[in-house]
C-alpha cells in the first residue's frame, strides 16, 4: 500500500511541476489561469489522498473548501478578462 | 492487502496518471484553447478517479468517507466544464484568437457572430 | 420577475428542500437528531428564499421514467468521458501532436436553459471537443480536430447522441 501512494504522488508532482512551468511560462494571462485551474484542481486531489495518508477526516473539508475557492476565483478572472466586471 | 485496498489503490494510479497528463497537455498544446481541452478533460477524470479510490480504500473502517468523497467528486465534476467554458468565452472576447493549421476560411465560426455583433453596435 | 403559481412555488419549495436536505446529509455524514433537526430548520429558510431562483425541477422530475432515461444518460456519459481521456491521453503522448483545431457551430433543439446547460457540459467533457459559446439556440464548439465545418454533419457527430436523450428528460 505505501508504495501505491508513493507510485500516485510521484506522477501528481510531475503534474504539478509541468502545470507550474506553464503558469510561470505563459504567454498571455489566459494560459496562467488555465496553469492556476490545473494546479487547483491536482492540489486537491493531493489534499485528499493526504487527508487518507494521515488518517485526518478533516482535511477532506478543506479539500472542499478549496474546491470552491479556485472555483469562484476561475470564474471572477474570466469575468474580468472578459471586460464585464 | 485486503480487496478494498486492491481496488481503491487500482483507481488512485489510474487518476495519478490521468492528473499527470492532464499537466502535459498543460505544458505542450500550442495555444489557449487546446490547453483548455487537455486540462479539463484529462484532470475532471483524473480528479474522480482519485477521490473515488480514496472513499473505496476508507470503505473497510468507515463509512462517512466516501460520502463527503462523493460531495467533493459531484462538485468537481459540475464546476470544472463551467470554468473552463467561461475561460474559454473570455479568452476570445479579449481578442486571443485560436491557432488554426489549415487555411480554411470557415475554420472560426465565432468570428462571424463577434463580426455581426460589432457591426451592430455600431 | 416571472408570476409562478402556488403549485408551482410549491413543487419547486419541496424540490429544494429535499434536495438540500440530501445535501445537509452528505455534508455531516450523520444522523443524530439535532444534526437533522438543525439541517430541516436551515434548509427550509434556504429553500424558501431561492423558491424563484431554481425553477427548473418541478415535481413531474421524479416520474419513474425520467429517472431511468437520467441513469442510462450518466451510463452514455460515462463511456464518453473515458473515451475522450484516452484520446486525450493518445494526442498528447504522440510525438508529432496530431491536432488539427478550429470553431464549428451548430444548432439545437433543446428549448429550456437548464438542457442546454447539461449539453453544453456534457460536450466539453466529450472527445475533442469544448463549448465557447451558446447564443439562443447556437452552440460555438472549439474542436481539437476538425472533420467538417457543415452544421448538419457537426450535430450528428457531437451532440446527438445526447440530445435524443436529453429531449426525454426535460
């Protein structure tokens, strides 16, 4: 079991390595949102993999509460990059 | 191992692996739009698939985990299309055009309806 | 603001409070008695205000019918999704990137909003293909590669197979 975790993290951070790439690289501000919208949502998938790794219920919630966080903040910026805000 | 640990452990490489292409795709499509399509695609699958594998494994001890498992995996998979829909729409409104290969004219459909609509205004 | 009849206002307060209901549940994974009772005081109050905001389950949604064309929907799907991850997964791991993108549009014969708004995620979530823009009855749809610009042929190869559906439903 420990090894299957190690096997899943290991390609979660080349996820999160590449995506971070893109999002310091990006050429325009639309390509650093749809960087920012990957890295949310691998965070929380990493969140509740680690929430089961250390046995916290809790943390689930705030795999959750990120969710909808990063959510509403890919909402607001499109908003904005759209001229309606 | 016992089978819960066998099949929520299959369902967590799987998603590991989707959420890794999900970032490759990320780093290597030429422009905004094929990003979007990487990215949404292969990280909604890649995000369930996880989640799912964690409720399964937490199946044997206790119950409440893959109901809030389940309340984090419905969300995600209702708010990521929506946010990648409206990047998308913002994306050509604030005039990034998408990269196209072939030098059909009909290849951007959307050209005309911000053509028509522009012309309107005016 | 639309005038809704009493019927209405009253099929649409019960829809949410159960549904809302279902969701306290989830959230607290437990059913202790002042959880619940807490849970129905709350989403009473919720569901009595946001009586105009979700208008688009009335009752008739839990006909027997309906339920099984939504489970055969999610199964249709399903396949979808897995399909268009190994496509994504193929373009993405080939070395010469064999993608061909631009922006097909077509029409629908859904009527209501709220279909138009599963169609319009369901396509994003299907091989190739993202929904750009939804303008009355046009669907924009940003395609990784392209097979034909023709409306008519578009919608037999993108939407179909989950309007036929979809128009049972709503």
């Amino acid at each position: 079991m420990t090894y299957i975790i190690y096997i899943a993290l290991f390609f979660m951070i080349i996820g999160l390595s590449l995506s971070a790439v893109r999002f310091v690289k990006g050429p325009t501000a639309g390509d650093r949102v749809v960087a920012l919208d990957t890295l949310t949502i691998i965070i929380v998938s990493g969140l509740v993999l680690l929430s089961y790794v250390f046995d916290r219920f809790i943390y689930m919630d705030v795999a959750l509460v990120y969710a909808v966080l990063g959510f509403i903040g890919v909402i607001v910026i499109a908003r904005y990059l759209e001229g309606a805000l | 191992m016992s089978l819960f640990e066998i099949i929520g452990g299959f369902f967590l490489v799987l998603g590991s692996i989707f959420l890794f292409l999900g970032g490759l795709g990320i780093f290597r499509m030429p422009d905004v739009y094929n990003r979007l399509q990487a990215g949404t695609k292969a990280t909604t699958l890649g995000a369930m698939s996880v989640i799912f594998g964690v409720g399964i494994i937490q199946l044997e001890n206790d119950w409440t985990w893959i109901v809030k498992a389940m309340v984090i995996l419905i969300f995600i998979a209702f708010s990521n299309p929506i946010s990648s829909h409206a990047l998308a729409r913002a994306m050509y409104k604030g005039k990034t055009y998408p990269f196209i290969k072939s030098k059909d004219k009909d290849m951007d459909a959307y050209k005309e309806y911000i053509d028509n609509q522009k012309m309107e205004e005016e | 603001m639309q005038n809704l009849s009493l019927t209405n206002k009253l099929s649409n307060f019960i829809v949410n409070w159960v549904f809302l209901m279902l969701v306290w549940i989830a959230f607290t994974s437990s059913f202790a008695t002042h959880e619940l009772i807490v849970g129905a005081l709350t989403t009473m109050v919720i569901s009595y205000l946001s009586i105009r905001l979700f208008t688009c389950c009335t009752i008739l949604i839990f006909c027997p019918v309906k339920i099984m064309y939504m489970i055969w929907y999610l199964v249709v799907f399903l396949i979808a999704l897995i399909n268009s991850n190994m496509d994504v997964a193929r373009r993405v791991l080939s070395p010469s990137l064999p993608i061909n993108p631009g922006i097909v549009k077509f029409k629908t014969k859904l009527t209501t909003n709220y279909s138009k708004m599963v169609l319009a995620n369901s396509i994003t979530l299907t091989p190739g293909t993202l929904t750009v823009d939804v303008v009355d009855d046009t669907f924009y749809v940003h395609w990784i590669d392209v097979k034909t610009t023709n409306p008519e042929e578009a919608y037999t190869e993108i939407a179909e197979r989950f309007e036929k559906i979809l128009l049972k439903i709503f």
